[in-house]
C-alpha cells in the first residue's frame, strides 16, 4: 500500500467513479466516506490520520480521453479545499460531463483566487476555500513514477504530493493479553495494575484508525537472544514460579503472585547464606526489585512474545524498512540481568541492541531511552560496554521512581565510560526544555555513528495527563520528537516502554510514529 503524504484535500475527475475509489482504496488505504446520491462521486477519507485529508473523486464521463495506460484514470488533480461540504458545493457549479481533456477548467466557489496557473489560466486561490482544478497532463505523465508531482515548469507549487512512503511495519501480538488482571501496591493500597492489557489495544486500534501501517505476528526467536542479556537462572526463576505458587497453595490462581521477600544487597552482611528455597515462586523475591512485577499464568509467555514483538521489528528494519514499531507489551527498561521490576520481565531494548550486535553484524548501537522513568535495566547491561550508547530522558530519579538510577553523574564505566547519559528532568517539563536535552543526546548518537537502527525506548508516560507521571507533554510533542529524532537520518525500531493515560495513548503513538516517518 502506498502512504498519502501532505494531501490536502484533493479533487480527483475521472473516468470510472467506482474504479477510481475502488483504487484510492486499495492503493492508498483510502476509505470510501460517501457517495452522494445522484451523483457520480465519490468522497473518500485518507487513512494518514493527523494531517487529516479529503478526496473527492468525480467522475468526467467516458467521452474524456483516456489516459495513459496503468494511470487508473486520473485526469485532473486539484488541491485546496477547506471542506469536504465545500468539494460538494464545488461539484455542483461542474458539469457531470466537464471532461475536454486538453483544458483545465477552474471552479472557484468561494472567490478568492488571486493568482491564475501560467500554463492553464485556472485560478487558484489563496485561501483555502478555493477549490481549482489544473494542468491535468504533468500529473498522469508522472502517474505510474510514484504519483503525481508537481509540474516543474509551473510556478504554481501544488500543496499536493503524493508520496511513494511504504506502511510501518506494526509488530503486535495478542500473547499479552493474558498477562492481566494484575495488582500493584502504592501507597500501601492494592490498586489494578496500571499497566493493563487495554494499553496495547489502544495503541492498536489508534494506529489501525489512522492507517498507513502493516500489522504483523512476530516470529518466534527462542530464548537464545534473550540469554544473551539475563542470566539463565532469571528464566528459570521466572517460568517457574507461578506453577509453584500454584501448587504449593501460595495463590488460588486468581490472584497474581507478589513474593513478600525480596533479598537486597544489604541482606548478608558479613553472613555466608546457606541457600535458596527450591520452590521459584518463593526464590523469585531474590530476582525483583518491586512489587510493580505481579506474576500470572500468562506473564512468562507475554513476555516471551513482547521479546519477539521486539526482535521481530528489529528484523524488519534489518531488511531496510526505515522504521518498525514493536507494540511490547509488557515493556522492558527497568529489567536488568538477574532481576525484574517496574512492569518488565525481559528487556526489549536490551535484548535488540544485543542482537543487533550478535545477529545484526553492527558495531555499534545506540538506545534511546524517552520513557518517563530511568532504564535502569538496560543502563546496567550496558554499562561497561564500549559498542553501546544508552541514553536516557526522564523525570529527575530524585523524586520519580526507581529513584536509585538515572542521575546525570552516572555515566558508564570501563569501556563504557560515557556511554551511559542521563537527562533527569524537573516536575511539569514540557516540550521545551524536552527538546533541549533531546537536542543534546541526540549529537551525541550523532558523534558515536551507530552503524545499526536506533533502538527507541518509547514511553508515553511523559505525556501531561499520565496518572503515573509528572512532566508536560502534549500529543504533538511527540510528533515534534520525532521529527527530531527522524533528523538523525537512521534507520529506527520503536519499542513500547511505558504510558498510562489510556484515552491518550493511542494518539500519543500515532503522534511520534508520525513524526518520525515525516519527510
Ligand atoms: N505503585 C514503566 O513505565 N511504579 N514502568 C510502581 C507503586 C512502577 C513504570 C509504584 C512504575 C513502573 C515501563
Ligand atoms: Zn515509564
């Protein structure tokens, strides 16, 4: 399918009002919103969501002369059109015939032109209510090239382009949605789990509404990626505990599984210990660092197929598609090698830069992180590794969870002295001092040349209205990320972090994707 890019509310004449719409549809994603009754047309929707566009299609009669071959009947463009009722309105003043081929004709509803097309004399107005039709042949010649584009001779710039720009690819499973009915503790109450599975289907159902992207299953990739970056007894840990809980009593199955320990550093002391438990569930409190990772019967498989998601999009890139979203689900940044946390099981990110570097024959890897929260889960894989940039945005840890990581001071070490940023952010933080860090991090994945996709660590958590967060963004914020980013000029893989604002959600994907897609 081909992507519309800054259409503005197009007029197409035709031959064939039905053929015409049946292509916009196939073609374009463009969805059919009325044919209006006694009319041959047809008004259609474009599917590039945000910028909003309208299509008129009319249809000229078969007396028009053809077009040339494979050009799907496109006869004249027109561009600048307020409304959808100003196209109608428009139609009405053109005869269901207008179609001598070698002239354009001019329809100015509204009356406002002040210009005149110097190959065509149609009249093309400033405002725009004006709807005018021109220089119908330059744009069937460019047809079959990848769309019509603007007569070079004219100094009329038509505000339309089309724009040969392939789907993102979306990878999304539905795994996940077993990983529900989870139970956080805060403030010493039981609270649903904010990170619900209605996040991911939001995030879905925004991006399907909005068209332009191709929803893929993952494929599944083992475990092996995943042991490159957590330690083998984590997994094990993990797959097993609630089937012990389960067995032992510890849960009647309906409720997700918390462990009441949890071994810190400071538990020894000067003590050699003796052991662990055998049962996992009753192990696993040496693996968490929070009660923010409930266990269900269907955690361990989510999270084997939000690793996928991941993996999976990565491998999209990796064959040349510019961008891919992993809709993860559930997200990644605050696991780190042996231990979960903060919603995450398996790092994402963590586990594609490393793939990248093992599979994808990169040399060096940059992650950026723009979640709300500190990463401290792939700050710590990386952190003495010189082939791997991590850097981090987020709300200062000073008052924001996980409060212990994501100071600026921390920096990486070893190898890795450098390579770890971090850019805590003050309460209420909108897109201007956002975008002045963001500025920052982003010369120094200039300066360290990664030869291999952009790992974007996306949370939405940032977003004004976040139950859980406290900085500013708004939804074009996030557009106006990704233009930043897409200035980078690499290739990228979106993976899902955090974000909370349910209602928002959706848009807030749909915003940056878009953003870092523009041209
Ligand atoms: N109720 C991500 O955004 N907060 N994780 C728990 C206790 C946990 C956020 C506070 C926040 C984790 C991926
Ligand atoms: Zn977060």
């Amino acid at each position: 399918m081909f992507n519309v890019t800054r259409l503005n509310h197009a007029v197409l004449w035709v031959r064939d009002a039905d053929k015409a719409a049946d292509f916009y549809h196939r073609v374009f994603g463009f969805e059919e919103l009325e044919r209006p009754q006694g009319m041959r047309a047809a008004f259609m929707r474009s599917p590039s969501g945000g910028n909003h566009h309208d299509l008129g299609l009319f249809e000229v009669g078969a007396e028009a002369p053809r077009p040339p071959r494979g050009s799907v009947g496109l006869y004249h463009l027109a561009w600048e059109v307020g409304t959808i009722e100003d196209l109608a309105a428009a139609a009405k003043a053109v005869p269901a015939t207008t179609g001598s081929a070698s002239r354009c004709t001019a329809v100015t509803p509204t009356a406002t032109s002040s210009r005149s097309c110097g190959r065509c004399r149609a009249r093309r107005g400033a405002s725009t209510r004006t709807l005018a039709l021109c220089c119908r042949s330059t744009w069937t010649r460019s047809w079959r090239a990848g769309g019509p584009v603007p007569p070079s001779s004219s100094r009329e710039a038509p505000v339309a382009t089309l724009a040969r720009v392939a789907p993102v690819p979306v990878i999304r499973s539905g795994a996940h949605l077993a990983h529900t009915g989870l139970i956080e503790l805060t403030g010493g109450r039981e609270i649903p789990c904010w990170e619900s599975p209605e996040r991911a289907t939001a995030i879905e159902s925004a991006l399907r509404a909005a068209g332009g992207f191709a929803f893929e299953e993952p494929t599944e990739h083992g475990r092996e990626p995943i042991l490159a970056v957590h330690d083998a007894d984590l997994l094990e840990v993990f797959e097993g505990a609630w089937t012990d809980a389960l067995a032992a009593g510890a849960t009647d199955g309906s409720r997700a599984w918390i462990p009441d320990t949890y071994l810190l550093a400071a538990y020894p002391g000067p003590m050699t210990l003796g052991g662990h438990p055998a049962l996992r569930h009753q192990r696993l409190g040496a693996y968490l660092f929070d009660t923010a990772t409930p266990i269900v019967a269907g955690t361990w498989s989510a999270a084997l197929a939000a690793v996928d998601v991941a993996l999976t999009a990565a491998e999209r890139v990796a064959v040349g598609a510019p961008l891919a979203y992993g809709l993860c689900r559930p997200p990644g940044h605050h696991a780190a090698r042996r231990m979960l946390g903060g919603y995450c099981y398996f790092n994402n990110a963590a586990i594609v830069a490393e793939w990248l570097r093992r599979e994808g024959g990169a040399r060096r890897v940059a992650i950026l992180d723009i979640d709300y929260h500190h990463g401290n889960g792939t700050q710590q894989v990386f952190w003495e590794r010189g082939d791997i940039l991590y850097l981090s945005l987020h709300a200062d840890p000073g008052r924001a969870y996980p409060y212990f990581s994501g100071y600026a001071a921390e920096r990486g070490s070893g190898d890795g002295d450098g390579l770890t940023r971090n850019w805590p952010l003050p309460a209420g933080a909108s897109l201007d001092p956002y975008a002045t860090a963001l500025a920052e991090a982003l010369r120094l994945v200039e300066a360290f040349a990664p030869d291999a996709p952009l790992v974007i660590s996306a949370g939405f958590d940032t977003f004004e209205r976040d139950p859980i967060g406290d900085l500013a963004l708004r939804t074009a914020d996030y557009a106006e990320i990704g233009r930043m980013v897409r200035g980078l000029g690499l290739p990228m893989v979106v993976l899902q972090e955090g974000g909370y604002a349910l209602d928002a959600l959706g848009d807030n994907a749909l915003a940056l994707l878009t953003g870092l897609r523009s041209a």
